[in-house]
C-alpha cells in the first residue's frame, strides 16, 4: 500500500460538500437522512484531517447507513488506505466512481481511477466454483458458501487455502502461493472415500489355485514315477535271475522314463509352491485400501487379453 498513500493527497483536501438535488444517488433518502449525513461526513473528515483514521473510518460508515453518496465511499477508501486494508479500499472507490465523475469532482475522480488501478495490479482477484451440492467452500478458514455456488472477490498476494468438505467425503485442501495482479481460477470438488483392491479379488486367489493344480500334477507325475521304478525292478528280477545288463534286454528305458517323470514332478512342485507363495502374497497386497476418489472418476478397471501368434500367454493391463 506505499504507493497509494504516497499518491493520497492531504486529509484535509479531500473536505468537500456533499452534492445533493435531483441526482441518482439521491433517490429514496429523505432530507433527515442527508442533513444527518453530512454532520457525520463533516465529522469524520475532521477525523480524517487530524490522522485519526479509525474513527474517521467508523463515522463514515455511520454517514453511509443514512446516505449511500459516493463522496462518502471515496474519503472512506483514503481512511482505509492508512489502515491497511486494500481489498475494502477497493470497493469503496468502485462505489466511489459508481456514477461517474459529477458527485466527487473530476480531479477525485481520476484520483479514484489511478488508484483502482494501482490495486489492480497490487491484488489478486479469485474465482472459486463448486458444483457439489451441501459441499461448503472455505478460505482460509472462513466460509465462502454451500455448493453449488461461486464465489469471486479479491485476496491479499500470499499463501491462501481453499477447502471443500461434506460429510462422507474427503476434504479437498488446495494451498497456493498468490502472486500480485494474478486472476486465479479454482475449481473445488470434495473426493469420495472408497475402498479398492489393487487386483479383482479372484486374481490372488486364481494363482494359489493354480499353484495347487500345479503341485497335484507333480504328484501325479511323481506316482508315475513310482510305477516305472517298480516296473523296472520286477522286470529286472524276471529277466535277469542271473545277471544280465538291462541295456541289453531293453529293459532301461523303463529307468529312464521313470527318471523324467520324477524330475518333471520336481519341477511341478517347485512351480506349484512358488505360485501357491506368490498367491498368497498378493492375496495379503489385495486387502481393500481407502483411496479418495473423484465422484466423476472412471473406476479402476483390469483387462485380460490373450497374446496370439509367436507367444504364448496372456496380457494383464491394470488401470487405476
């Protein structure tokens, strides 16, 4: 606010009649409201003049509760350019120029101007909309309104929270440092709290499942396994009483076959255990998870696709 006060011109300056007659800013006050208007006008410029800004700001007000004249808003504004506070500043010297140069003069009228502009650049002007019904809309901690609603006005440059909360819903919290003259534009939407899987809840499962039906075919194989090996040592006993070398007599390839069913039943329960681990692992990983979600968001979806031509299997996209 340096700049506009070194633009503001002597408190005692801004002393002026209030111009009355058949003007809009007129219309519907009676004469008891004018007259009593202009005592507390007077008043508060001699607040005004001796540097007492917050009085001559509270005898202000009083004068624009019985006369709404834009003479009053403009020497309201220069009160509270000395006190700090630039987003009201800013709207007294809008309702100031309200009816254009002829209740203030022209000279405070292009005062008025210059100084709307300096703010202009000095503020920033926020635009927040929610479309949620019984969403309520904070800044900063104060309420702006219960959606579905907008608001717009002006903020102070600095860091600035917005919030949307309703009952059920995750609030949403959006921190921001504002910078001087930006128009930001913030579109508030409470998330929905939902619980989700990573996977369908059938996939841990399905890989334990197969890890069963895994480790069965290996103990099937590991039985077939067991009936070479006996057929083999019945055969020996039948055909080589007397000795006899079981290459010769044919008889090996019962040892051999019975020797890559047992490895093949190995690797089956390797196979079989290392999917039943792993299923139960993501069955542990799959354990619903509370994950805010947009309303308007499209759910997670998984698609399973085969793989054709060259390759075997099948493709798992997940999306989220």
């Amino acid at each position: 606010m340096t700049g506009l006060l070194l633009w503001a011109v002597p408190a005692a300056s801004q002393s002026q009649q209030l111009v009355g007659g058949a003007r809009p800013w007129t219309q519907g006050v009676s004469q008891q409201d004018q007259r009593t208007a202009r005592e507390l006008f007077d008043e508060a410029n001699s607040a005004l003049t001796e540097s007492v800004f917050v009085e001559a700001t509270e005898k202000y007000l009083q004068a624009l509760r019985h006369w709404n004249h834009p003479a009053i808003h403009y020497n309201l504004a220069l009160a509270l350019m000395r006190l700090d506070r630039p987003i009201e500043v800013y709207e007294h010297l809008l309702s100031a120029m309200h009816y254009g140069a002829e209740p203030l003069g022209a000279d405070k009228f292009e005062n008025a101007s210059r100084f709307k502009e300096l703010l202009d650049t000095q503020l920033v002007r926020l635009d927040i909309s929610c479309d949620e019904p019984g969403a309520t809309v904070t800044l900063d901690g104060q309420t702006l309104f219960v959606g579905p609603g907008r608001y717009q006005g002006l903020v102070r440059p600095g860091i600035h929270t917005t919030s949307a909360l309703k009952e059920g819903y995750v609030t949403t919290d959006k921190s921001r440092t504002l910078m001087p003259g930006e128009q930001v534009r913030l579109v508030l939407r409470p998330l929905l709290l939902t619980y989700q899987r990573r996977w369908p809840s059938w996939m841990p499962w399905a890989v334990m499942g197969t890890g069963v039906a895994a480790a069965a075919g290996g103990g099937m194989l590991h039985l077939r396994s067991s009936k070479n090996y006996r057929r083999f040592d019945d055969t020996v006993l039948d055909w080589c009483d007397d000795g006899c070398d079981p290459k010769e007599k044919g008889i090996a390839n019962i040892r051999t076959q019975g020797d890559n069913l047992q490895r093949a039943a190995y690797g089956a329960y390797a196979l079989g255990g290392a999917a039943f681990i792993t299923g139960v692992v993501l069955a542990y990983l799959n354990q619903p998870q509370a994950i805010p979600v947009d309303p308007n968001q499209q759910e997670a979806t998984v698609n399973v696709t085969p793989l054709v031509g060259g390759t075997n299997g099948v493709l798992a996209s997940f999306r989220f």
